[in-house]
C-alpha cells in the first residue's frame, strides 16, 4: 500500500472518529444544562470552560467570540469552520481524505461519508441546529456509525482496515482521556455531592458508556468510572481496550510477533499496554488525575509519531519532500495542480 | 414530451428537415414519449442525485462558491445508428495511425519536413515540441496511446474532426458514468433498442498500459499519476483507477533510483513499469522542464530516455495537438498512409500565412479564433457573438502573434432534442470518442456528447456551462 494512501485512510477515519465523539460530547453537555436552575453568564461561563478546554482550543475560541455563553460554544464546536475541530471541519476532512484514496473506498463507504458532507453542509442542518438539535447530534453520530459498520463489512481485513483501525483507536483513546479530563474543572469537594454525580454521568455518556456501565454494577464514582473508562478490558473505549487494539494493529501490519517489537511505534504500544494491563487507578490518584492522563495523551502522540515515521516517512530513505500529515496541501501545490490541462 | 419540438433550421440527430422522426430514434422516442413530464422530472432528480451521491463532480477554478459542482447531465440520449459509427471508428483509427507515425517521424528523421509537407518553422516554433527527446524510442513507436479528437457536425450532417486532443484527454468517467446514470434512473427505455455497451473501456485501457511495458517477465506495475485532489478532473483519476485496479499516485509518491521509478509504500519501494500520467509534460520533471513544479517526479525523465518506463502519452505528442498542426493532419494522413482522410477537417485559416491573415482579419465577425495550445473553451472568440471590443483584442493578438492563432468557420453544431426548463428544445452538441492505441486500436462505442445548455451557445466545455448526455451506438 502507498504510504500516503496508509496515512491518509488513518485521518480519515481519524477525523470520522472525532466528529462523534464531539457530537456526543456536545449534546450530551447540553442536554445537562437542562437540569440546572438558570445560570448566570458567570456560571454558564465555568459551565462550558473545561469542556472547550477538553479539545485543547480554548485559546481559539477566545480569539474568535467575546461571549462564552451555550450558543458561541455551541455554534464553535459544531458548525465553525473556523475552528479546524468543530464537527463539520471534521466531516469535511474526513471526507476530503477519503476522496483523495476515493479508489480504495467501497462505493458505500464512499456515499456515506459524502452524504454526511452534503448534510452538514447543507441548509437543512443549519435550521435543524436551531430547531432540533438532539436531531442534528443523532443525525451525525448515526451517519458516523454506519461508516464504521460499512467499513467493518465492506473491507478486507489487509493493511488499509489496519490503518484504518489504528486511526480510530487512537482517536477514541485520546477522546476517552479528554473527557474524563473534564472531571479535573469539578469545583471543590463536589466529588461525590449531586454536582459530582452529575459530572461522572455526562462523561460516561459522553463516552457512550453509561449502559455499559450500569450493566457492570460499577459505583457511580469517580474510582468507579476511572477503572472502567480507563482500566475495562473489554469496553470499546476504555484506554486499556483501545491501547491493546492499537497494538494488535500494529502487528498486523508488521507482521512481528505480540509481545515483541519491529519498530517504534510497537514499542511504544507496547510499553503502554503492559502500564494499562498491569496498572490501577490508585496511579491515576497519586499522581493526579490530570497530569495521568496527560501523561497518556502524550504516549498517544508518540505512538502516532512513530507510525508516521515508521510507515510514511521510512520509505522514503532518498528524502525528497515531506509528506504532511492530514490533509495539508500547499497553496502552491494546490495552484499547480488546478493549471494541468486536462484537454 | 416533444409536443411542439422544432428543430429549426439545424441538422438535428432525431428528426430531419421535414421534422419527421429518423426512422432509428423511433423506438426511443416512443418510450419517451410514453412518459408524462412528472414522471420524467422524478426520473431526471434521480439521475442528478445518483451523480451527487457518488461525487461525481468537477471544480469550477476561481469560483469562492464550493468548488465542487455536478456536471450536468441530459437524459435525453444522442443516437448513432450502426453504419455511421462503423466510418467515424474508421476515420479516427486512420487518423490516430497517422498521427503516431507523424510523432515518431517528428522525434526521429524528420522526414516530412525534409519533404517540405509541412514547413519545419511550424513545428519549431510548436509550444509542445519537445527537441531533448528526439532520437529516444518508446515503446511500440507508440506515442499517443489515448486520443480524444472532437467531432462536430454541421448543416448536412457531415462529421468533421474539430481538434485532436492528444495530451490528457479527459471525460471518459462521464461516458462511463452517464450509462449507470441513465440505466438507473430510466431503464425502460433501453428496452431491445439494441444499444452497444461501453463498460470495457477500462479493461482495453489496462490492456493497452500493460501492452507497452517495458518489462516483459511478469506482471507489470501499471500506476496512474495524478497532479492530485485539486484538480478538475480527479473524480475521473480516481474513478479509472479503480476501474482497472490499478495505484493512483501523486508525484510525491514517486521516486527515481538508478534510472528506474519506484513507488513509496509500506513495505519499502516498489518498482513501476508503466505509468498512464495525467500531468502535462511541463510539470512532470522538475530536472528537466519547469523548475518550480511540486507535482513532478525529478529523474523521471532520465528513466523514461532510458526505456526503463513507458509513459502514456508520450511526452512531446502535444505537437501532433497544436491547432495550427492540426491544419496540416489531412496532409499528414496523405503523407503516412497514401490514404484520403475518412474524416474532414474543418476548413481552417492560418494567421501565419499572409493571405490567410489578411482574410481572416477583415472577416473577424464571422470565424472562430482560436489559441493554438489553449483547450477548455478558453483563449477563443467567437466573432459572431463578440463585442467590437473584443474583437480588436483578439486583433491585436493576432498581429502580435500570428503563429498562435487559426481561425475556422462557425460551424452550426448538430443539435439535439435536451430537456430545459418547462420543456424539449434542441441544444447544440458534439462527441468525443476516446481512441486508444495499444497492440491494436480500439473505440469504445460512441463516446462522451457534450451539449451547450444554453440556448443558442455553441460551446460545450463545461467550464463554459456545458452538460452532457449518454450517446448510443446502435447494433444495426
């Protein structure tokens, strides 16, 4: 497979992965708004604040809005362009991406990512973002599921699905690190009050977790959530589940043996999995919860690196030009491409 | 549908002079005919979102509005019975034989300039002359291995070839596609009418790459070479290359070692044999033409001279395209072959030659002028509909520069029967077939017909609001 395809096929579902974590994530923080008597702008202000923080663009949205009230952070994370993380960025990346390797796409899996493009473009989802919005979040969850489940059934389990699958346990490993980092803004001693219990549901829904939780007789705590959204063996995206998920990726595609390493990126998968298999949530508590999962976002990051090393850049051992991660294309590139006649 | 229908007073495919339906467009206009409006409304929103859902689209450059836009398409088909596609198919394999002998000839001896056919300035002085690759061979003696000639028709129905597009010819998806369009959204009209398929255009697209190989032990790697998603025509990149399993690459995917092209993937470098490339010649190696490209491969050049890949085209085949060349393909057709041309030029005035430029300025109104190198329906006016304003822009161009400029009779396009707002009108329209040169020739039947959707407007290109139709090859 072409390194660029391989690199591409993972921020494709990378971005697809993102979008319905945030859709989730937002919907579901707007949906806990309901429950409190009305908020005061200062309120509403410490409301929204770890949330944006979450997704690391707090600086951004400060630049753009002088309000920090549910609409400004509502229409940031959801439909502004000129946020490159909002939802419908998301979508129009993960769709940018998958029409440049459109020909290693099944023709479904194409449809529905171009389908979704077309809806989160079009009039009718920005009426349905002031009128229903519940509608407008399931609409883009679901539309992302069916991606997944097109995915799952429609491509051969070879190097693309590898790539493929490392991009989404990534992601969804350093979403699940993200939200729980929520928890950090809890004010004071509000750890197991109502506020507290509040907070520990909206995360586990964030995560899309609460039912998984329920059926496991876990305590509604912070220890309770902690292991079962970091330490689950077997939840889809607990830390634990996706590390070992990322490591068997990688090994498909290397061929290595588990537990052993051909590069990099294995040993840093590695490293991390046996941390997460041998480790508990006493670690997270001595250390501090945020400075933990700090600690895991950043061994994500040098996962990613060392596979974009490894399996897009080595190639390449007579180096030319770099290729750039995502979808980045210079505007001289971009005008070079538009000036070849194409009789 | 057609109640009303008039074909004025141009040569329309469906009905002849006297408005009668031609005796082949009968069956189909009686399925046609058979529906009510809404029914062909509901059909035709079907065809638009099938192309919409499949991104089926092309970009419209310096347009801020979204860059991506459905090529729009016209249910109505364009039919050629069996008899005329048997002379067009055999008009344009003598012309791309022909044309193919002129390059190698052009690349080599020289030949028909020492014999004074065509005046070695023109050739010369041809922007796509490309001299550094005179004496290299390619594989085959194959150096236009897909051609996309224009044909028009005009007033009596007589076929002419307007141009021949011997670069990159694109729009061969749309062919493709306009058939899936047109079999999904209207099936019943296909019934026993006997139409030709086109779906092995790319299987005999592979066969021809795999044909010129320069490896003959094993299976060629054949890629495709995109300048990338920017471009207008990736959708069509992409969609060939699936079609015939092949890697689409960008440049940056390539890489030359020791004289031999490699393509960078996961598992190290992977040596390629033939690349079918949809990037000009200008753009393709840094090393050797334009420095400041980003797209291009460095040292692919030195592996092509080599015959360590072959490429299709050819570099350098933009000569046999330059329009002013094109005056002389009948000549050349003479020349090579000892054959009249099957199909006609259009009468074509050159700039360069005295007469010629004096006739053509003082008849600016009435002809088309066209850039010899410029394609897309741009660097051209159409006299007739011109402003005076425009018309001493292209004058002065033309006095400035008189080797880049013909100029032609406007050519009244055939038109065909095309659904506009509230009803059947005739639009004007053309055809590209899509020749293709390997170990044999082969034409996929019919090819894309491109119609001017607006009314009156004879340019087709559609960056000048342009559409298109299925066109159908009948069996008898």
């Amino acid at each position: 497979m072409l390194s660029r395809v391989a690199n591409t096929l993972y921020w494709m579902v990378r971005y697809v992965e993102r979008a319905d974590n945030l859709a989730r994530l937002i919907d579901v923080n707007r949906q806990r708004l309901l429950d409190f008597e009305s908020l005061d702008s200062e309120r509403l202000r410490g409301f929204w604040k770890p949330i944006i923080q979450s997704t690391g663009d707090e600086e951004l949205f400060h630049s753009l809005y002088d309000e920090s009230g549910s609409d400004e952070v509502i229409r940031f994370m959801t439909a502004d362009l000129r946020n490159p993380n909002s939802i419908v960025s998301c979508i129009s990346l993960a769709r940018e991406n998958a029409r440049t390797v459109r020909d290693q796409l099944s023709d479904e899996l194409w449809e529905e990512i171009n389908a979704l493009h077309l809806f989160t473009k079009s009039h009718e989802a920005g009426q349905l973002l002031i009128s229903d919005p519940p509608k407008y979040y399931e609409n883009v969850r679901r539309s992302a599921l069916t991606f997944l489940g097109i995915a799952a059934s429609t491509t051969s389990r070879d190097e693309a699905w590898e790539f493929m699958d490392l991009g989404r346990h990534l992601e969804r490993a350093d979403k699940t690190t993200r939200f729980l980092d929520i928890s950090t803004y809890l004010p004071a001693g509000s750890e197991s009050d109502s506020t507290g219990v509040l907070h520990w549901t909206a995360i586990l829904r964030s995560c899309g977790a609460m039912g998984a939780f329920r059926a496991g007789h876990h305590e509604l705590s912070a220890r309770g959530v902690l292991d079962f959204l970091i330490f689950s063996k077997t939840f889809p995206r607990s830390v634990r589940y996706c590390t070992e998920r990322v490591d068997l990726s990688l090994h498909q595609i290397s061929g290595t043996a588990r537990g052993t390493f051909s590069n990099e990126a294995e040993r840093e998968a590695g490293l991390l999995l046996a941390a997460l298999n041998f480790g508990s949530t006493d670690e997270a508590f001595e250390v501090g919860l945020h400075d933990f999962l700090d600690g895991l976002q950043v061994r994500f990051n040098k996962i990613a690196d060392a596979v974009f090393e490894t399996y897009v850049l080595m190639p390449d051992r007579i180096q030319v030009r770099p290729l750039e991660p995502g979808a980045g294309i210079s505007a001289v590139a971009a005008w070079q491409m538009e000036q070849q006649q194409q009789q | 549908m057609f109640k009303g229908y008039q074909p004025d007073k141009f040569y329309d495919e469906m009905f002849d002079a006297n408005s009668r339906v031609r005796p082949y467009c009968a069956p189909l206009m009686e399925k046609l005919g058979g529906l009510d409006e809404k029914e062909f409304l509901d059909r035709k929103a079907t065809s638009e979102l099938y192309f919409l859902r499949q991104g089926i689209t092309f970009n419209v450059y310096h347009d801020n509005q979204g860059t991506e836009r459905i090529f729009p398409f016209d249910p109505v088909p364009r039919v050629i019975p069996a008899a005329e596609w048997d002379h067009l198919e055999a008009g344009l394999t003598q012309r791309i034989m022909a044309l193919n002998l002129f390059l190698h000839d052009i690349y080599h001896d020289q030949q028909i300039l020492k014999d004074e056919v065509i005046p070695r300035f023109y050739i010369e002085q041809a922007k796509h002359y490309r001299p550094e690759f005179r004496g290299v061979d390619v594989p085959g003696d194959i150096y236009i291995h897909i051609c996309g000639s224009d044909l028009i028709r005009g007033d009596d129905g007589t076929y002419y070839v307007l141009e021949d597009n011997g670069r990159c010819p694109s729009g061969a998806s749309y062919l493709l596609e306009n058939r899936n369009a047109l079999k999904r959204s209207f099936p019943g009209i296909f019934d026993s009418l006997g139409v030709r398929p086109v779906d092995s255009y790319p299987r005999d697209l592979l066969n021809m790459l795999q044909h010129i190989s320069p490896r003959r032990v094993g299976d060629p790697v054949c890629v495709l070479l995109t300048p990338g998603c920017h471009n207008s025509a990736y959708f069509e990149h992409c969609y060939l290359a699936r079609e015939m399993g092949i890697q689409i690459v960008e440049g940056r995917d390539l890489t030359v070692v020791d004289k031999h092209v490699y393509m960078r993937t996961t598992r190290g470098l992977v040596k390629v044999d033939v690349i079918y490339r949809r990037i000009d010649d200008d753009f393709i190696d840094p090393v050797v033409f334009r420095k400041d490209s980003v797209l291009g491969v460095p040292g692919l050049m030195n592996a092509y001279r080599a015959g360590n890949v072959a490429l299709a085209n050819a570099v350098g085949t933009g000569v046999a395209d330059d329009k002013v060349i094109y005056y002389f393909v009948p000549r050349i057709i003479e020349y090579y072959l000892g054959q009249e041309p099957i199909l006609p030029n259009v009468p074509t005035y050159l700039a360069s030659e005295e007469e010629d430029r004096k006739f053509i300025l003082s008849h600016l109104p009435e002809l088309v002028v066209k850039a010899a190198n410029e394609s897309g329906g741009y660097g051209m006016l159409m006299g007739p509909s011109a402003t005076a304003d425009e018309i001493e822009i292209f004058r002065e161009r033309i006095i400035a520069d008189p080797r880049n400029y013909i100029a032609q009779p406007v050519v009244a396009l055939s038109r065909c029967p095309t659904w506009c707002d509230g009803g059947m009108e005739g639009r004007h329209i053309d055809l590209r077939p899509y020749i293709i040169y390997g170990e044999d020739v082969k034409i996929v039947p019919g090819g894309l017909t491109r119609v001017a959707l607006t009314r009156g407007s004879l340019v087709v290109n559609s960056s000048q609001g342009g559409g298109s139709k299925d066109t159908w090859v009948l069996r008898h």
